[in-house]
C-alpha cells in the first residue's frame, strides 16, 4: 500500500484583538464566561484570550471596603480587565516594532546620497561603491538593498523614487550577426583583431551620432573608449561626412603625437555620415591616423559600449531636444558629467581617471 501524507491544516495566523472585541471581552469577563467560550465567540484562540487579559489586568481598588491600619486608610483590591489599558500597551508596543533606521542619526550621510543622487544625477550602487573605493568614513555603512528600501520608504527628505535613473526590466533577447548583404565601405568588423574584442588594449573607439530634434541640423558626435569607457561628445553643425572628418581632425589637433598611441581603431555603423572611410583615417599632418572599422547592419550591439553611454546622454539631453539652445559649455558639461562617474564595471572609479592613466603610460 502506499504510504498516504496526512494533510496538515495550515497553522492559524497570529491574530490581535481589536477594540471592539476588546470591549466585548471587557463585558464576557463581567458575566464570568469561560475562557474557552470567550474564545469561540471572539473567533480566536483560547491563548490569545489569556494574553489580552494579562495585559489589560490592573488592580481595583473597591471604595466600599477599606479599613485603617497604623492610622492609614487602605482599601481591598480585585484584579478587573481594563480594555483601555490593554489597547493602549498594544500601541506602544506597535511603535517598537522592527529595527531603527540605521541612517537615523547619521545626517551626513543622508545629505551626502540625497546630493549625489538628487542633484548630481548618480545611481545609489554608484554613490556606495564610490564611498567604499574613496574611503570616505562616516558613522553609518549601508548596504545597496537597505539604500533602496529607505528610497522606497521615503525615509530621505528629498529622494525619492523618481530621482532613480532606471525604472523596470527589460526583457532579455536573442541577438544575432547580420551578415553585410552590401560589400561595407570600408573593413568590416568581422576583420578587428580579438585584442579589441575582449578590451584587453588601450586605445580601441565606438563611435556614433545622437540626434536632436527632428528638422534640426545640429547633431552630437559621440566616441566612447572600449576600456576605460572615456567619452568624447563633439556639437556638429549638421550630420554630414565633411562635419565628422573636421570634428577628428579637431580631435587629432588637440592630442598631437598622442592620437595615433590612443586613438588606434575606431569602430562605427554604417550611417551616411561615416561613409567617407578615407576621409577619417587620414591624418591633417601626414599618413594614416586610425583603422576604421564598419559593423554589420542593424546591430548596434557590436558598439555596445557606444550604445550605453548615449543612453546616459540622454539622462542630460533627452530625445528630441533642440540641440540649437544648447550651448558648447552646456556640452562640455554633459562629457565632464559622464567622465567622472564612478562605475561598477571600472571597481567604481572614473573613466577619467582611468584614461589620465593610461596617457601618461603611453
């Protein structure tokens, strides 16, 4: 035969009495019911009625019957349930109820997160790791999910859940390699040697145009450094081949010797505005600068890192902006901003740093 599980009932919840059964059981005690009756009337366990009568129980003091003894007057006294008193320690154990903020005293600590998040666009796993790596000491240490539940409490004066850059999931998709059905304009990335591939070189770009507001020439021309996740955001007064060679030969200008040692490759879609292969790789003084690279059509994920960092553009100029009112200082800005955030992926210190370092390397 089988061996048959016999079914446990599922254990009754914990179950506190309310006022009204507070008073109901006030009168219950004055009629002298039986506790087990008391029970099945309130629809509670007998247990839970000797609890509420221990709380609530006081001592009376019956006026009538008194005596006097060493020339004082002392009264007879009977043990009466008070729901009154017992409603009232109830309350107070309420508010002991689960642990103290850790965060509670520690306003430094408050006002440093609630500036970085609030005012200074950061993620809370950013402003963490960046306290953990610059050793900047305070009274408290928090973990990443406590930051997120007093987010979601509301426990900061001015963070809140809408201070949070990303909201939701997305949903996993498979990705695959689209194969050029047009011969590319120039080297296809199927040819870029595995070093740049698993970021293990300085000196390796994704780079990519975002876009303003629509009928709108202005456009921003975004490089991204593959290791040290640099960024280099240019304003172009149109989305044309001429304004992306001028805006490298200003790049080039600007690093001198270093651009050939820093700017080894540069790996683009196949946009119209980087269809003047030749025009990018040549240099303003003499030879060859850089290798270009082409991805395959319709796969943006081969500029991954290009990709990620545009979306961070956006937190500052969102789509469908009129990038005529912004001004190149306001740029200028948004670069610096995105230079000088800690990431997780780099142990949370900056691109900038990292990128200052591997220059004077060079």
């Amino acid at each position: 035969m089988k061996n048959e599980t016999k079914k446990r009932k599922p254990k009754r919840p914990y179950k506190c009495l309310t006022w009204q059964q507070r008073l109901q059981l006030e009168a219950y005690l004055k009629t002298k019911t039986p506790k087990k009756e008391i029970a099945r009337l309130l629809g509670v366990h007998i247990s839970t009625v000797y609890r509420e009568i221990k709380r609530g129980t006081y001592q009376h003091k019956l006026s009538y019957n008194y005596w006097y003894a060493y020339g004082e007057k002392r009264y007879k006294t009977v043990e009466r349930y008070s729901p009154d008193m017992a409603e009232e320690k109830y309350r107070q154990k309420l508010t002991a109820r689960g642990n103290s903020l850790k965060i509670g005293n520690d306003y430094e600590l408050a006002e440093y997160i609630e500036r970085r998040i609030v005012d200074e666009g950061l993620t809370p796993l950013a402003v963490l790791g960046e306290i953990e790596r610059n050793g900047i000491k305070f009274n408290t240490k928090i973990c990443i999910r406590t930051l997120y539940n007093y987010i979601d409490k509301g426990v900061f004066l001015r963070l809140d859940l809408k201070h949070l850059p990303l909201k939701g999931s997305r949903k996993p998709h498979k990705r695959k390699i689209k194969r050029a059905s047009k011969p590319s304009r120039g080297t296809s990335i199927e040819k870029r040697p595995d070093v740049i591939n698993d970021r293990a070189e300085f000196g390796h770009w994704e780079m990519d145009c975002v876009e303003g507001k629509k009928k709108k020439k202005e456009t921003l021309l975004c490089l991204s450094e593959r290791l040290t996740r640099k960024e280099i955001v240019i304003k172009m007064p149109d989305k044309t081949t001429d304004s992306v060679v001028k805006a490298l030969n200003a790049i080039e200008r600007k690093y001198g010797k270093l651009f050939r040692k820093a700017f080894k490759t540069i790996t683009v879609d196949n946009g119209v505005e980087f269809s003047d292969c030749q025009g990018m790789e040549k240099s303003v003084y003499k030879g060859q600068r850089t290798k270009v690279y082409y991805c395959h059509p319709y796969s943006s994920y081969e500029r991954g890192t290009n990709e990620r960092l545009n979306r961070e553009i956006r937190r500052k100029i969102p789509k469908g902006s009129d990038l005529t009112k912004y001004s190149h200082t306001e740029i200028q800005n948004v670069e610096d901003w995105l230079n000088n955030y800690p990431r997780q992926i780099l142990g949370f210190a900056t691109p900038n740093e990292l990128f200052n370092a591997c220059l004077s390397l060079l």
